[in-house]
C-alpha cells in the first residue's frame, strides 16, 4: 500500500509558503500532481492564479508581472516545463528574470516515490535534473510533508540569482482535509 | 494599407503614458522612431511572446494602459493566447497586430500561413476580447485610435499594413544577431519595473 502522504507536500504548506514569500499571482497551465494546490489557489483571495493555454504564456506573463512588481510563481507539469523552454530561456536566461518554478513529475512511478527519480523508468521523469543543470538552474525536490520550506530557499535562490529556481513535485500535493481524515 | 511607420507613428502619438510592447517588424520600426523611449519593451528574440508579456504588465498595472504592437505570424505561434487575454480580462490591455502577411518583412518576405485571407478580429472576437477593430488605412487608423484606447478592453486591433522588398539575396546574403538582441529585453524590463517603482524583488 502506497503512503501517499509520506511522499507529499500539502495544498496549505504550500500556500504558507507562498504567503512568506509575498507570492501574489501564479501563473499555470495546470499540473495533474497539482491539482490540489489548483483548487486551494481558486479559494485563496490573496494569490491570484492565472491559466494560459501554453507553458511559453505562463512564462511570458510571470515575467510581465514581475516586471510590474508583482511576485510570482510559475506551476508547470514536466513535460510543459520542456515545452516551454525557449520563453525559459529567452526571460529567465537571456534577460536574468527571477522566476520560480514549481514542476509536476508527471508520469513517475510509484515504486520510485521515496528513491532518486534520476532513476525513474520513466524518461519524463529522470531527464528533469539534468537538463535543469544543463541549464544552469537550481533546483529543490518537494519528496515529503519536511519538505515546504525548500520553497522559500527556491524563492530567495531566484532573487539573489536573479534568474529562475525550480521546486520538483514528486507526487500528488495532499489535499488537506482528505489526508487529516485519513 | 498603411506603412509599418505610418502604423508606428500613430501609435506613438497617442500612448501618453502608455507601456508598449513591441516584436519582430513593430520593433524595429519603434527603434527608428523613439530609440530608448521610456516604457517600451521588445520582445526579442522571442518570436511570439509579445501579447502575454504585455498582459502581464497590464494585470500587475490595472493603472496603466499597455499597448502590444504583435506581428500576424508572432501572434500565429500564440494563438491561444488570445484565449488566455481573453480569460484574464485586462481592462487596460490593447493589442494591435501589425498584419503584412509575411515573415521576415523586409528582409525574405517569407508568406505567413494563413496569409490569404485569415480573419484575425474575428479570432479575437471568438476568444472574448470586449472590442475588435481593423483599420486598412493611415487616415482611418489615425482617425479611430483615440475612440480604441478609450473604449472596451481587453481591445484588439488588426492593421492592414504593407511590407519593403526583400533585401536578402545574392548581394546581401546573411546578417548577424548582436549582442544587444539577447541583452536588451531584460534591460527594458528592469528599465520598466525601476520607472513604474516596482521595487520588492
């Protein structure tokens, strides 16, 4: 039996997070692992969450945001994330804008939860940190409930580098009252 | 049909305070008018990503009008970004796209898919901006402009604009990208975000 909740960040860490950060819009096309956080984003009146059609978009519009002094994360799937890579290079590299990432490790298996996802069989999954290194862009794995606060470290890494940082979801983010019932 | 000066320079007159985006031909035009003009940012080299640059901007400045100067076949690689303006609802958001039918105008003359009758405002329409609009004169878009940008938003707008001749050939066979093409659009934006005293990082 698969302890989701021992390999998940919630839906609330996250938002608390988000709150100490200062993280007042999001930009998404969104994320199946996700959903949670999605659907607690919908209800929190101070985050305003934004859905493009194309990740290249939801990186567009974070760094226009940015530029407007908004402060901004930006929810992707792996798979979008490697859609999306000439914005990312464009905005985050190129032009040096701060942005935060937070990336689904969509299609990993559950045999693989709790060990390295370089790893994985899936190549979706195992390809994600080296190309983040490829790229020069740092990176924290959200593997556990201990997890959240790598989130605020991705945040200041994006600041202080002024460029992006990435968070990797590597499993469902927890539905709050569904893993305190259970 | 109007020159892309002619559609430059019309806008140019009238933003005020305006924030611009511009891309591809837009920005090269923009360059020769109002070179370093405060507010202005090209979207380069990002073929595409003008108009949600630019609704960024708009949703982080409800205070601010922004105008997006897009191209027909930059506004192609993005179309369903009109969908997501048209979700967001930026009510000071404009977005003009400067219709030629080529890539590369002035340069290769390459047709744009769609180029032989593609009904752009009627794209728009369909996504939910509030106004469309098309102008194919100088004379009619100079006329209409003020009405535009004090009217409905999310607004967009499709020029009927002619392109040069091609000027890649035999005699002029490649041109190279400067430095400044990959620098420059950060230095605008940290340019925009310092003017408009966005100063948390």
């Amino acid at each position: 039996m698969t302890h989701h909740s021992h390999y998940a960040v919630t839906a609330s860490d996250v938002i608390a997070a988000f709150q100490r950060c200062g993280i007042d819009h999001v930009t998404t096309v969104p994320d199946m692992l996700q959903i949670a956080l999605h659907d607690a984003l919908e209800r929190e009146p101070g985050i305003r969450q934004i859905n493009c059609t194309t990740e290249d978009q939801a990186i567009e519009v974070a760094s226009g945001l940015w530029a407007g002094g908004a402060r901004v994360a930006v929810l992707v799937q792996n798979q979008g994330f490697y859609a999306g890579i000439n914005s990312l290079r464009a905005l985050g590299l190129d032009s040096k804008i701060p942005l935060l990432f937070m990336i689904g490790q969509f299609g990993r298996e559950w045999s693989n939860l709790g060990q390295d996802p370089r790893q994985s069989s899936r190549r979706m999954v195992r390809m994600l940190e080296p190309l983040l290194e490829l790229l020069d862009i740092p990176y924290w794995r959200l593997e556990g409930p201990g997890d959240a606060s790598h989130i605020d470290t991705a945040w200041r890494a994006s600041r202080e580098r002024s460029g992006p940082a990435a968070l990797l979801v590597g499993h469902f983010i927890g539905f709050d009252a569904v893993e305190s019932a259970s | 049909m109007m020159t892309l000066m002619q559609a430059c320079q019309i806008v140019d007159e009238a933003r005020e305070e305006a924030i611009i985006v511009t891309t591809m031909g837009a920005m090269g035009a923009t360059d020769q008018l109002a070179p370093q003009r405060p507010l202005t940012v090209a979207c380069v080299p990002l073929m595409g990503g003008a108009a949600s640059l630019g609704m960024g901007l708009a949703l982080a400045r409800p205070d601010r009008t922004v105008m997006v100067l897009d191209g027909d076949a930059s506004l192609l690689m993005e179309l369903g970004g009109l969908v997501s303006v048209a979700q967001a609802q930026p009510d000071n958001f404009f977005h003009i796209v400067i219709n030629n039918g080529v890539q590369f105008a002035g340069l290769g003359n390459l047709q744009t898919p769609g180029h032989s009758g593609i009904d752009f405002t009627g794209l728009a329409r369909a996504a939910g901006y509030r106004a469309c609009y098309r102008f194919d004169s100088a004379e009619q878009f100079a006329a209409g402009i003020t009405e535009v940008l004090s009217g409905p938003a999310p607004a967009f707008v499709e020029l009927a604009v002619s392109h040069n001749d091609a000027t890649l050939g035999p005699a002029n066979p490649a041109v190279e990208m400067t430095d400044a093409r990959f620098t420059r659009m950060g230095d605008e934006l940290r340019d925009i975000r310092a003017r408009l005293g966005a100063g948390r990082a």
